[in-house]
C-alpha cells in the first residue's frame, strides 16, 4: 500500500505527476479538481458552493472539500494505494486529514511563481475535443487551431491574470504552511519540478525509492 499527497502551487505540474505516479504505482488518483468538475457537470448540490469559488479563484470551503475527500476515501477503491492532488490546502484540511489517515510521503513541486504564471497563461484547450496546448511549450501547429480536430482554442475562463495572483496569494497564505506542519510529522519530498514532466516523473521515483 502507498499513499501519497502531491502539492504545489497551481499550475506546477501536480495532475500530471499524479497521474503518472497512479499509473506506476497503480495508484487511484484521487484528483479534488476532477471531483468538484464532477460535481459541477452533475448539478448536485455541492454544485453551487464550489462554482463560486471556481471561477473567482477562491478556496473551497473546508467543510465542503471535507465531506468530499471523506466520501471519496470511504469508497475503498484503492487497493495499492492512492495519490491526493488538490488537498489538503489549508491547516484544518491537513489536520482532519491527519487524524484519520496517514501517508507515506507528502511530495513538493517546486515551481517559482513567474514561472507557473507564464505556463497557466499560456494554456489552451480546444472548444471541441477538449485536447490541451501551451502556446510556450507545446504549441498547435496552427495558431488557435486545435491539432486533432482543427476546433477553436480557448484560454479557461478561470485562467486570468488576476485569478492566478489570487489563487497564489491564497497558496502562500493558507497551504505553505501546512506543508511545515507535514515537515514535522510525515517524509516531505522537494521536487524541483520546472523541467518536462517525463524528468520530474523520474525524479519522484527516484527519490521515493530511496531509503529513509
Ligand atoms: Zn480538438
């Protein structure tokens, strides 16, 4: 069994990583940001509180995401384990968590903010197929043309300049530092996580795989 949390500001990688750490590890991933669009697409009553916060860059509040990750855990689909992305983000998140479960290793993306905030701008997603782009890093082959299906590409409504500065404020004021209070109780692996993913991938296991 392995249970892991993945953190990071938004935009430094962790759906990816996590994704590819469930794979390896044949992990579920639990993916807080996929729940809530579940629950968006599904209009269940969560719905509304967490549509609110979505767009304006705001935390979810803690009881809600609470209710979600207990609800999501006690389904016991993860036999090998699983991989937390998008929680704890705040110091009651991390302590509800902490009294009921426990983890094997807390892994930290280290991005700088200038460098999240070019990647977050420069993302696209096609209207149609829903395939993703980045105009610095893995641009169309058109300019705004989707590669797959050749359908318009659009930034995401909440990927704004001034929803991005808010989303890190609230991350340095609320999740850093609860990363420290992880420090003190559970293995907190750095991960420079700037390069390509393949790379930073690579590192995570590595180091995981290192002996405490
Ligand atoms: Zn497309």
């Amino acid at each position: 069994m392995r249970k892991y949390i993945i953190m990071g500001p938004q935009g430094s990688g962790k759906g990816t990583q996590a994704k590819l750490l469930a794979q390896a590890f044949d992990l579920s991933h639990i993916s807080m940001g996929e729940i809530f669009r579940w629950h968006l697409a599904n209009q269940t009553k969560l719905a509304a509180r967490i549509q609110h916060c979505m767009t304006s860059g705001r935390l979810v509040p803690d009881d809600t995401v609470e209710e979600v990750v207990r609800t999501r855990l006690d389904l016991h689909d993860w036999n090998h384990g699983f991989v937390l992305d998008g929680f704890p983000r705040t110091a009651p998140q991390a302590r509800f968590f902490l009294e009921s479960y426990d983890v094997d290793a807390v892994i930290l993306l280290v991005v700088r903010e200038e460098v999240v905030k070019k990647r977050i701008l420069g993302r696209r997603l096609c209207e149609k197929c829903g395939e993703d782009f980045n105009i610095h890093f893995s641009p169309p082959k058109a300019e705004g043309v989707c590669d797959t299906c050749g359908g318009l590409l659009v930034a995401r409504e909440d990927d704004t300049a001034e929803a991005i500065d808010l989303r890190l404020s609230e991350y340095r004021a609320k999740t850093e530092p609860i990363i420290e209070m992880f420090r003190n109780k559970e293995r907190v692996i750095d991960v420079l996580a700037e390069g390509d993913s393949y790379s930073v991938h690579q590192e995570i296991i590595q180091e995981l795989e290192r002996e405490v």
